[in-house]
C-alpha cells in the first residue's frame, strides 16, 4: 500500500475540527480536506480524493455509518479504508464498526500529538 | 402408692393375728382353768383375743386421723386413689423434678430426663443451675433460688438449656412444701415444654404473612438445602404443588444449579461475616434478585430464608437509565475532546515556548480535565455493571499470566509514585474462569491504590494464595493502613480514605466500587485486611478453574434459580 497522504474529515464539532487540523497539519503532515456535515462531504469527495476517511459517528442528519454507506455506493469508493472517531464509549459499537469493515475506532477524547501515528499504524495493517 | 398401703394394711392383719394369737397362748397357758377345756376354749380365747385387738388397732387408728382434719377417714381408700391418678397425670405430661430446701435436686421424673437430656445420677445432689443460660429478660438462677430459697413459690416461662446445648422454653411454677413446724423442707418444680407449640405458633404466623408475598420466599435447612417451606409465589415461579415441596433441595430449583458457587454465596452469611447476602442472576424466566438471611426458630435451630424477586422491570428501566447515560456521556466527552486537545497541543509547544507560570497552570487544567473523563468513564462503566450490560468475555486464563501483565502494565504508574511493583511467582498454574481485561481492570485499580498510599521507594507485593476451591489473588503495599472508621463503606461509590499524607494523585471513588462488582459478576468475592502503620492487602477470590466450567459462559448468572 502506497503511503498515506490525504484524508477526507468529517465531523459537525467546529472545535474538534480545529483540534484535528493542528494534530494532522501541524503536528503531523498529512493533507487535511475537512467538512462538517454527511451531505458537505458527498459533494467533496469527488474533488478531494482522499485516500483514507476519517468519520465522526454521532452527526445530526446523516450520521457517520450512513455516509460510509453513501461513499461505498460511489464509483471508485467501495473500498476506501475508514476510521471512525467516537465519544460513544461502547465496545459494542466498536465492534460492530470493525465487523462491518471499518479500519479503527479511535474513542474522543484523542490524544492531538498521537492522532497522526494512529492513523499511520492502522494504515500499515493494510 | 397404693401398693404400698396394701402392703401396710396386710402387714397391719397379720401382726395382728400375731398379737392375737401370741396373747391367747398366753392366758391358755396362764389360766388353768382355759387349759383343761382343751382346744374348743382355745378357739374362743383367739377369737374373742383377736377381736379385742382389732377393736384397740381400730380406735387406735381413729383417734390418729381424727386429729388430722383434712384426712377423710372415711373416704381414705378412694381418696389415695385420686392422688395416686394425679401423680401419673403430673409424671406422664409434665417436668417434674424435687429439690431440698438448699436448692439441690433429690427427684427428678422421667420427662425431665428427655426433655433436658440428663440422667438423674448426674443431678441428683446438684443445683439445677446447669439448665439457665444468659438470656436477656429472663430470670436468672440466682434470682428464681432467692425468691424459692425463702420459701417463696415462683411462677414464669423460661429458657432453659438441655445436656446438648438446645434451648428449651417452659413454663414453670416451683412450690415449696413444709413439714408440720412450718420448716421449709423442699420445693417441688413443675414445668411444662412450650417450644413446639410456640415453634408451630411462630411457623404458623409466619407463614400466613409470606405466603401472600408479591416475591417468591424459599426456607430451607442451611447444611443439606432441603426445603422446608415455599411460599404461594415461589411455588407458581418453580411450577411446584404444595404436596411436590417435601424432599426437595434447593438444587431442584433450578436445571443448571451450580451448587459450588451457591455455597460461595452462602458462606459470607454461614460464617457469620455478613447478616444477609443478595445475588441478580437469570433465570428463564427473566432476572431475578435473591436476598437471603438466616433465620433462629424458637428452638434455636438456624434455617435460610431467600427471597427471590422478579427484577426485569427494574432492568428495563436501568436499560432506559443507562442510554441516557450513555449519551449525557457522549455530551460530555464531545467538549472535553476540544478542551483536553487544545491544552495537549500548547503543552506540547507545537504552539510556540510557553512560560513557565503558564505551563504550570496549562498542566493543572490538562491534568484535571484528564480526572474528568476519569470519573465519567468510571460512571459509565458503574452503569454498565449496574444495568447487567456489561458483556463478560469468558475464558480459562493463569492468574500467573495477569499478575505479570498487570505489572508491565502499570509499571509507569509505578514509577510516577515511586513505587516497585513485585511479582512473586506461583510455582504451579493457578487457573480460573474469567475474563482477562475486567479481571485486569481490577488488578489496576488495586495496584494504583496501592502505589498512591505507598511511601516513596517502596515495594508493592503481588501474590497468588491457594484457598481449598479458589485462587486468591493479593496486592500488598506497606503504606499508613485504613483507619477502622472506613471499613465499613470503603468499597462505597465515590468513597475515599483521607490519607494522613497529602495524595497527589485523588483517585475518582468509584474504583474499588468497579472493582467488587466485576469480582461479584465472576462469582468471587473482594475484601482486605488492614493494619494501621503497617499497610494493607487487597484480595480478591475466585474459584478454580475445573472441567465442568467449560460450558458456563456466565456461571455467576446462571447459578441460582
């Protein structure tokens, strides 16, 4: 697998946005697309290319598995790896997460020096 | 006694005949004149002899009773009879037993010998003190001898203590008797055995108020579990008629009774550790919650009484309580996300040098925020074991194994405190039914309590002991000890000890509250003991892993009807 480079965000927390933009930009080095919202990131995706998605689950509207289901549904996007990021602190919903294909459930709150080096471990299990 | 007085009115005739008889040889041999009228005189002399001495015994008598007003001469054969039938009647339904005037026994009946289980040889001569025991509002020896001693009678019920330490209740009534002068000669005990029928009186009322209880009731005998009673519910929930109880166990309640880990349940309140002892388990029919205590019956005699309620309305609504929960926690976790994520990113510097006032003060809200998400993962997971949604991952694991990994695990918390946690090796495997991360959980919450109370430089010791049927696991730290005062509640939610040192690191007070409900949820059981000055070892039981726990995925729900 080629290395990581660019990553679709989505979440509707404007301050956990931020977070993530310095985590990923600043701290690490990867080339951040980020979008607040399910229907904000359908209309993205085909300018972006992301190679990974970052999703937030609990979003208002389209909820972070919905959007997953929108973007496999897309030409070209069936198999694009997926992390998730959640403050539903259940295993059971991360295990579901992981049975249904996603990549890795990272629990918030996350650590802004660390995301970047989680996201690179899971990507290297490819 | 009337035996006895045939015996004296035969003997009474025959020395009379004697008399008679020996007189008139007499004056046969005296008076010439009898002598030589041959034997016909001689009969006459007898029989007029005889008859004189009869008439002397006969006024004799008379003039003795007649002195005595109560006797009724007339009637005295009938009389001895009715006394002679009042005596049987006394000996056959009651305790009788005679003591002299100082107390000591000289009689005791048949009936008191079964009912106190003593022979009269190791009475007779003693005072009866050996039957009083220290019972609270009862009248003591001393006090029933001071009152019968003066010539007093005494009347009461008593708790009295047979030959094999079983209490007896009576009712008693002690009279003294006198001889002529008026001297107190001995006093006689008269005691009847109310323990059955109070038993049976007791049974009786107790069981008009259980059996109309909305919750099941069970009594049963705690050394063989054979029911003695159930009440209307608990026979509709076990589908038992009245006439199916007899010769039922307690393992007949249930087609998957784990009799091992009910005698775990039992021995805390067995032993006399606790007065009462609660288990949630699943039954088919739902969950259930079993309250048990022991109860003593008039006679002494201990029986288990479990009450079992239906608790799956209550479940619903901590299902209900727990979603919220689960998404107040969501709601919490979302900003605190923001607020540990920004004071990270300038601790860190990625944001520019900061000065050292400010950096002191960004690591105290850093640090704070991080007990925060502390004690809402903490409520969570409390929540969690609380509403039973907490799945168990059920597996054989070597207590070895955890105790060498919790070490490498919490070794930085270690070093942070100052502390050195020591693994001494089990030399054999010590394996148990359970899973490994709540199980490892546990051992995390112990060990940072220990390292937290623990002196600078010291060691905390973690051990393996073999228990008979369970494995014990201990966390040993040499730090102040826990006060008496906090016994009681130290394993209450949110409790926690105020060290006699200031504590650097406040822990959130649901650890060891977490902690006892993950053991209870494996059957164990959690406890320490203490030393002030000293330190403390923390330990927690589980039973050993055998074959027939394979198929138990969740042996501490499924143990219990």
């Amino acid at each position: 697998m080629s290395d990581l480079t660019t990553i679709l965000h989505v979440d509707d927390d404007e301050d956990i946005l931020e977070i993530a933009r310095m985590a990923l930009e600043m701290v690490d080095s990867f080339t951040l697309h980020q979008c607040n919202s399910g229907p904000d990131a359908l209309e993205k995706i085909e300018g972006v290319a992301p190679q990974l998605l970052l999703l937030d689950v609990m979003m208002p509207g389209m909820t972070g598995p919905d959007l997953w289901a929108k973007v496999k549904a897309l030409p070209g996007y069936a198999e694009t790896p997926t992390i998730f990021m959640t403050a539903k602190a259940e295993d059971s919903l991360s295990q579901e997460l992981l049975e249904t294909g996603a990549l890795a459930v990272i629990t918030k709150p996350f650590d802004p020096m660390t995301l970047g080096a989680q996201i690179r471990a899971a990507w290297a299990k490819l | 006694m009337k035996r006895i007085r045939k015996i004296s009115l035969f003997a009474l005739v025959l020395s009379n005949t004697a008399i008679s008889l020996g007189l008139t040889m007499l004056f046969y041999s005296w008076v010439p004149a009898i002598t030589a009228s041959g034997s016909e005189r001689f009969m006459l002399l007898f029989v007029v002899t005889s008859a004189l001495v009869a008439l002397i015994t006969v006024v004799s008598i008379a003039y003795a009773k007649s002195t005595d007003p109560d006797y009724n001469w007339a009637f005295s054969g009938a009389y001895d009879e009715a006394i002679d039938l009042r005596e049987q009647a006394l000996n056959k339904h009651t305790i009788v037993s005679v003591a002299h005037a100082d107390g000591r026994i000289k009689e005791i009946n048949e009936n008191f010998e079964k009912t106190f289980g003593y022979d009269a040889r190791e009475v007779i001569g003693k005072l009866p003190s050996m039957l009083y025991g220290e019972f609270k509002d009862e009248a003591s020896f001393r006090e029933v001898f001071e009152v019968v001693s003066k010539g007093g009678a005494w009347q009461g019920e008593q708790c009295l203590i047979t030959k094999d330490r079983r209490i007896v209740r009576v009712h008693t009534t002690i009279i003294p008797r006198f001889d002529k002068s008026g001297t107190h000669t001995d006093s006689i005990s008269i005691r009847t055995d109310l323990t059955h029928a109070r038993a049976e009186a007791a049974s009786e009322g107790r069981n008009a108020v259980i059996e109309g209880l909305p919750d099941g009731v069970i009594v049963y005998d705690p050394e063989t579990f054979e029911i003695i009673y159930v009440n209307k519910n608990g026979r509709k929930r076990l589908g038992w008629s009245t006439g199916e109880i007899e010769g039922k166990h307690m393992f007949d309640t249930f087609t998957k009774f784990d009799k091992g880990l009910f005698e775990r349940y039992l021995a805390p309140l067995l032993n006399g550790e606790a007065k009462e002892v609660t288990i949630e388990v699943v039954h088919d029919q739902g969950p259930i919650e079993i309250l048990t205590h022991i109860d003593a019956g008039p006679d002494g005699k201990p029986t288990l009484i479990s009450v079992v309620r239906d608790i799956a309305e209550r479940k619903q609504s901590e299902r209900l309580k727990l979603n919220s929960v689960s998404m107040v926690s969501h709601e919490l976790r979302t900003p605190l996300t923001s607020i540990k994520g920004a004071l990270r990113l300038i601790e860190s510097g990625a944001l520019g040098e900061l000065g050292p006032e400010i950096a002191r003060m960004i690591s105290v809200a850093h640090r704070n925020s991080d007990r925060l998400l502390e004690i809402f993962n903490d409520i969570l997971v409390l929540e969690k074991l609380d509403s039973g949604e907490m799945d168990f991952s059920q597996s054989t694991l070597d207590l070895r194994d955890l105790l060498r990994e919790a070490a490498e695990a919490n070794a930085g918390y270690g070093e942070e405190c100052q502390v050195h946690f020591v693994v001494n090796d089990w030399g054999s495997a010590a394996e148990v039914h359970g899973d490994s991360a709540r199980l490892m959980q546990v051992m995390s919450n112990l060990m940072s309590n220990a390292a937290k109370f623990s002196p600078a430089g010291a060691d905390v010791n973690l051990y393996i002991q073999d228990c008979a049927g369970a494995w014990r696991v201990c966390v040993e730290d040499h730090g102040p000890g826990i006060p008496e005062s906090a016994h009681k509640t130290l394993f209450d939610s949110f409790f926690q000890v105020e060290d006699v040192q200031e504590q650097s690191r406040p822990g959130t007070g649901l650890g060891l509250t977490i902690s006892k409900k993950i053991i209870q949820r494996h059957g164990g059981r959690i406890a320490f003991e203490t030393e002030l000055g000293k330190g403390s070892v923390f330990y927690f039981e589980l039973a050993k892993h055998s074959a027939s726990q394979e198929d138990i995925d969740d042996a501490p729900q499924s143990a219990v009807a």
